[in-house]
C-alpha cells in the first residue's frame, strides 16, 4: 500500500511540475511576478481585462482609480 501512495504523490507531483511549466501558464506567471513593481496604471489595466473576460476575482471589489491602501482603508474599524 504505501508503494501505491508514493508511486501515485510522485505522479501527482510531476503532473503539477508540468502544469506549472507549461506554456499557457508563463504570461499569468510573469503578471504575478511583476505586481510589486505595478503602478496604478497597470492595475487598471489587469482589472479591466479581468472584467471584460468574466473573471471574479478579490480585485474585482476594487473600485478602478482606487489604491489598494485607499480600499483597504475603509473597510477598516475605528477601535474604541
């Protein structure tokens, strides 16, 4: 049994080393690598792309023109 489960983690394992590889994913990847270099022009941009293909995500909250400090700013509460 536990050849089984290490023959079948060693497979899921390279299933997820070629997932990550791929092609497809290398543009989502190099987006997320350069978000703490991204100005607000470029966040605009990611989250009116995102809109235009459906896609919900935590930045779709987000008002476009806003910060994300600004954003966050307001939901927190004033302690008493």
């Amino acid at each position: 049994m536990r050849v089984v489960i290490t023959v079948v983690s060693f497979i899921v394992f390279l299933l997820i080393v070629w997932w990550a590889y791929s092609g497809r994913q290398k543009k989502r990847f190099d987006e997320a690598a350069n978000l703490p270099f991204a100005d607000d022009e470029m966040q605009e941009r990611t989250i009116e792309s995102q809109q235009s293909s459906g896609g919900k995500t935590s930045s779709d909250i987000k008002s476009a023109g806003q910060p994300a400090a600004r954003v966050t700013a307001e939901k927190e509460v004033p302690h008493v």
